[in-house]
C-alpha cells in the first residue's frame, strides 16, 4: 500500500483531489480566523477544566492538559497568532502542492493537539487523509509547486544529490 502512495500515478491523482479538499478545509479555516480574530483562551481554558477521561473517570492525557495549563494559557498571544496563521499556511502548503509533506505534518500535528484536547470533530478523518498523504511524501505533491521545489532543494541545500540518510553516501571527515 505504501508502495502504491508513494510511487503511482493514480494514487498521485487521488491525492492531489484529497490535498485539495484538506487545504481547502484547512485554509478557510486559519483564513477566518486570521480575517475575524481568534482567541483561544476559552478553548484552552475549557480543555483544561473538562479533559478527556477514560472509562474509570480518571484523566488521559494529564502530560497534555499540564502543557495547557504551564505553558500554552500563559503564552496565549503566542497561541492566538500561530494557530490561524499555521492553519493557513498549512492549507496553502496542501492548495499548492508546495512542502506538502512538511504542511501535512503540521497539519496532523493540530489535529492531534486538537484530539488531545478533546474536540474531536472531523479530527479522525482529517488523520486518516492526513496520514496517506505523509505516507505518499513526494508523491502527494507530484501534481503541484513540489515537481519543481523539491529538486531545486535537493540540488541548491543538499549540495551532495540529496544523498542525505541514504545508506552509502559520503560524508567528509573533520
């Protein structure tokens, strides 16, 4: 399966349609955010009052719901401004085809914030597509801006042909 994301056409043709659609959900959603204003205090805040609880009634995720509460609510400017602009830079990444593995990360990365904090909306499905896209890595920006960006990186960072974490490339000693 990994093989079919990562190297068939088809299967970069049905991604692309399914990097659409989740850059499209993921840009309008920072858009309006960044457009309306955003405050996520009483998110946070409402995360940290009602965490997720397991079947004995005890908290899941208390690591998560401590990182709320010592970090994320203290620095809720810091929240308030690279939430909405990482969604939109999230869905633009995916709109484009352009770092998609990079965009889809981060993506998945809210989203798991998003689950941890106990919204679970239409975090599941976003997961799912969001995994098959990170899995198909190159492949899933074949049809966008990653058919050229990705090579001008491999040639102008990775000056040795993008041999990096391949096994057999040369590294210069000290």
């Amino acid at each position: 399966m990994v093989k079919f994301l990562r190297e068939n056409t088809i299967a970069a043709g049905i991604l692309t349609i399914i990097r659409l659609w989740l850059g499209y959900n993921w840009m309008t959603a920072g858009y309006h955010k960044l457009a309306d204003g955003f405050d996520a205090s009483g998110f946070l805040k409402n995360a940290v009052a009602n965490p997720v609880k397991g079947p004995d009634g005890n908290m899941v995720y208390g690591w998560y719901v401590n990182f709320l509460e010592s970090f994320a609510l203290p620095n809720i400017e810091l929240f308030n401004f690279i939430v909405p602009l990482g969604e939109f830079l999230v869905g633009l990444g995916l709109m484009l085809g352009c770092l998609t593995t990079a965009a889809m990360f981060f993506g998945l990365v809210m989203n798991w914030s998003f689950f941890l904090a106990g919204t679970v909306s239409h975090n599941p499905t976003d997961i799912f597509f969001g995994v098959l896209i990170l899995f198909a890595g190159f492949n899933a920006g074949k049809f966008g801006l990653d058919r050229w960006v990705i090579p001008f990186i491999r040639k102008t960072v990775f000056k040795n042909g993008g041999d990096v974490g391949k096994a057999g490339s040369k590294t210069k000693a000290a």
